[in-house]
C-alpha cells in the first residue's frame, strides 16, 4: 500500500513529464517547419511576426494558392490548428464546409472546432497583407491590373518594398507597366535612408522627368537631406513647376476647344437661317432644348422596348433629334416666320415670344425639374495625354460638331439643296427669277438649321442639365458667335466659336464668370466697330448692295 500511495504520484509526475516532452517536441516542430521556410507553415505559427513573414513569403512565391488564402486571412476565415505540429493544417472556412488551404480540396473529416483557431490578424499582419494584395496584382495576367498595382506602389513609396519591384521587374514584358514600375523603384529608393547618393540622385532626375503632382509630392516631402541630393531635388521641383504650368496651359486651351465645338453646333444652324433670311431667331435655343428632350425620350423609349440597345440609344437620338427639331423648324417658319420678312423688331419679339411658350409646354409635359439622360460607357471616363487629363464625353463632343461641320459644308457645295440654298444666300431676287422656289428654300433652311440646332442638344446633354432653360445658356453666345465670324459664313462660324471658348476659358479664371461675360461683350462692341460684318463676310451682289 505505501508502495503504491509512493507510486502514485510518482506516476502522475511521470504522465506529466511525459506530456511536457510531448509539447515541446511538438513546438520543436513546428519550429523547424517554420525554418524550413514553408509560407503555409508560417502562417500556422502562433507569432504574428511569423504570421507576416508567411503572407509576404505567399505572395512572392507564384503558387495559385496564394489569392485565395490572402482574401481569407484578411477576412477572418482561415483556421490553423491549435498546437504547433509538423505540416500543420490550415483550412478556409466557406458556406459548404472547410477546405484545405493548402490544395483547394474539400474537407471530407473536417476536424472538431475545438481543435481549430483563426489565424492571428496583428497589425504587422494586415500591414503585409496589403502589400500582399498589391504583389499579387503585379503577378495579375492583366496589364492594366499590373498596371495600377505599380502606380500604388509608387504612392506608397515605401523602401520595403523594393526587391518585390525589383522581382516583378525582371518578369514584366509590358513596357508601360515596367515603366512605371521603374518610377515605383525610384520612389522607394528616394525614400531609402540607406541607398547610395548617386542611386538617390538618378531617382530624383527619374521622377523629375515624370513630371507629374505624384512626382512633386514625392520630392516636396523630402527635408534634412544631403547638400547634393537638397540641391537636385529643388531644380526637380523647379523644372516640374514649369512642366505643369505648361500642361496647365495646354488644357485650358483644350477646355477652350471642347466649348468651342458646343457653341459651334449651337451656332452653326443659327449662322445658316441669320445668313439666308436675316431672321433673328430668339427661339433657336429651343430647338437645342428640343433635341436634349428628344435625347431623353429616345432613351426612355429603347430602355423600355429594346434594352439590348441601350449603348447605342445616343446614337438613335440624334437622327430622331434632327427630325424632330427640323420638322419643327419648319412648321415654324411656315406659319409664322414667313410673314414677318423684312420686320426684324417684330420677327424678334414673335421668336422671343416663341422661346417662352416651347419653354412652357416642355414644362407642362416633362416637368420643371432636370431630366437624367445617361452617358453609355464608350462616352465615359478619360483618356491620359503626357500631363494632359482628357475626359472623353468632350472629345466625343469635338469630333461630332467637326462631323456636323464637314457634312454640313460638303451638302451646301454639292447638293442641290445647297446650291439653292448659296443663290438665295447671294442674291435672292436673282435666284426666284431663275426659278429657285425661294418660299420653300426659306421653310427649309429654317428646319435644316432647327436640326442642327436639334442635334447640337444631344450633345449638350451629356455635359449639361436637360432642363426647359438649356437653350437660353448658349443663345446668347451662339450670336457673337455668328456676329464674329461673319453672317452666314460657316468657316467664320467655326473660327468664331473656336475664338470665344478659348477666350472664355482664359478670361473666367482671372476674373470670374459675370465678370468674364462682360469683359468678352466690352472687346465684341471693340471688334464690331472695326470689322462690322465679321471676320469672313459673305460676298454677292445683294449682300454689296
């Protein structure tokens, strides 16, 4: 018995020293696999700075595995098991059960969840996940993934991040992803207290010669450097402050341009009905708003009939705005222009009147709020130039009023409608007296520069509210316009437009908008006291007389 009362403890002491042999063999273990350099064994670890080792080993290591296990780790479902082992298991937790996260196998014995615990998330840990996430991405078959992946780590700018840019150098074939990669590499080394001063400078001429805000940040943010590397780094950011006032400059001017080809397709039909009957037309911004409601209508028509169509609704809209305007245009002049020839006050104050009552019947049947109209996708974003940032709707925009503009010329110069249409412009008795039935030339002139206007608002409506005031914005700069260039004259139109949106562009920041407006009327009175029929006047025998 006293034997046994002895042994007993003895043999409790021996169970327990059995066990602590047991535990740390198995932390022997799952150590070595730890050394052993494995990730997965590295993200078992119970040492979040193990943890972070494994999720940056993981992302370097190409194996298809690594998204999948990163995207789990950062949302909390991956598993490890509780004791350190050799080879421990890690599993994915998902709605049909666990999965091995190793191979991407279902589990069939799935463990008890005693036994299992989630992966610790330090901060350590979510700081290489992140850097994780953009690695992978540099490993994307995408370039333009790649692409993004290498401009986050040039925002980053971080100096421990460098053999991951390095290694994703040496496998980029695409030479605008390894050439921002390149800037990438050169902002971590700037950052880098250790690097050498010559790799430093080389850095700061690469990043001068990006040229871009990144790039100013980037140096603007370096203090108590060495005298040479100071030195290059303010000549960089003396030279990019050139480099962007200059691509300031030339966007301005694009800005210019893109509002030049507005009030081109504004003022183009304007030009063509002032030209031929002298008709001073207030109602003609209607007919812009016209077409934008059109836009809209169309739209709501092919979204609810064809929605198949809904990317080429824009298209649709601008035959059916030309239609619906012109046919308008022409209704118009037919019973009521045509009565009023050779009384301009009156021809005023009846389109003035016009102007409020299409206003008011827009209001009646659509309501006084905007109308959305959408932008299909081929019409969004932008487009980048050197340091240029061009949005896309506008360059849409520039091409279409160019289109309009070439179309329009060839069929005045070789359609008969366009001959007609030149007679009666030079001399209209001359023209009756050969035939030209000037009555019906008159109706259809008016609708063909009410069409014009018509499709000038589908294009408005992408860059502006489609409102019952739309058209009231731009008459009133659709007839400088037409007194700058020249009555009638479609080149001056074009040059006119062109005049007032780069001028207007330049003149609104410096001075404001109602300032600006004003400033531009004062040199219009300046420039029609000098050249009172426009840059380009028509020529002809009436016009002489």
């Amino acid at each position: 018995m006293s034997q046994q009362r002895r042994g007993g403890p003895l043999g409790r002491g021996f169970r327990l020293c059995l066990l602590l042999a047991v535990l740390l063999a198995g932390f022997g273990w799952g150590s070595r696999a730890v050394a052993a350099g494995d990730p997965f064994a590295e993200l078992a670890a119970t040492n979040s700075d193990l943890v972070a080792q494994g999720v940056r080993a993981l992302a370097v290591s190409g194996s298809p595995r690594a998204a999948p296990v990163i995207a789990a780790l950062k949302s909390g479902k991956l598993l490890a098991w509780r004791w350190p082992i050799p080879n421990a298991p890690l599993f994915i937790r998902t709605d049909a059960g666990l999965v091995d996260a190793r191979t991407g196998a279902p589990v069939a014995t799935p463990p008890m969840p005693v036994n299992l615990r989630p992966v610790i998330v330090s901060d350590a840990v979510r700081g290489a996940i992140e850097t994780a996430s953009g690695v992978l991405d540099l490993m994307a078959p995408d370039p333009t993934i790649r692409r993004h992946a290498a401009e986050a780590l040039l925002q980053a700018a971080d100096p421990g991040s460098l053999p991951l840019i390095d290694g994703a150098l040496a496998r980029e074939k695409n030479a605008s992803v390894a050439h921002v990669l390149r800037d990438a590499r050169a902002a971590a080394l700037l950052k880098s207290a250790t690097a050498p001063i010559p790799e430093r400078l080389a850095a700061i001429q690469r990043l001068a010669a990006r040229g871009d805000l990144s790039a100013r940040g980037l140096l603007a943010s370096l203090h108590g450097e060495p005298p040479a590397v100071a030195a290059a780094v303010a000549a960089a950011i003396k030279g990019i402050d050139r480099q962007l006032q200059m691509w300031d400059l030339v966007e301005d001017v694009y800005y210019g341009i893109s509002l030049g080809a507005v009030l081109l397709l504004a003022a183009t039909g304007l030009a063509i009905t002032f030209g031929v009957m002298g008709v001073i037309n207030m109602a003609h911004g209607e007919m812009v708003m016209i077409g934008a409601y059109t836009t809209f209508v169309v739209q709501q028509l092919i979204a609810a009939f064809a929605p198949a169509l809904t990317e080429f609704g824009l298209l649709f809209a601008i035959p059916a705005a030309f239609v619906v305007a012109g046919a308008l245009g022409i209704v118009i002049e037919r019973c009521m222009i045509r009565f009023l020839y050779g009384r301009p006050l009156e021809t005023l104050l009846a389109t003035w009147g016009l102007s409020l009552i299409l206003q008011q019947a827009v209001r009646s049947l659509f309501g006084p709020t905007n109308q959305d109209v959408s932008s299909p996708d081929w019409m969004s974003g932008f487009v980048r130039l050197g340091g240029l940032t061009l949005t896309v709707n506008r360059l849409w925009i520039i091409l279409f009023a160019g289109l309009v503009l070439a179309s329009l010329m060839a069929a005045l110069r070789w359609g008969g409608l366009g001959r007609s249409i030149r007679a009666v412009t030079q001399n209209r008795r001359m023209a009756a007296a050969m035939g030209i039935r000037t009555p019906w030339i008159d109706a259809l002139t008016f609708g063909l520069g009410s069409g014009i206007a018509g499709m000038a608002g589908v294009a408005l409506s992408q860059i502006d509210n489609v409102s019952p005031n739309l058209g009231q914005n731009y008459i009133i700069d659709s007839f400088i316009v037409v007194v700058v260039g020249g009555v009638g004259n479609l080149w001056g139109t074009l040059f006119g437009a062109l005049i007032l949106g780069v001028v207007d562009k330049f003149v609104e920041p410096l001075s404001g908008a109602v300032l600006g407006k004003i400033i531009v009327l004062v040199f219009l009175i300046l420039f029609i006291q000098r050249r009172p029929r426009g840059l380009f006047p028509l020529k002809g025998r009436a016009v002489e007389a």
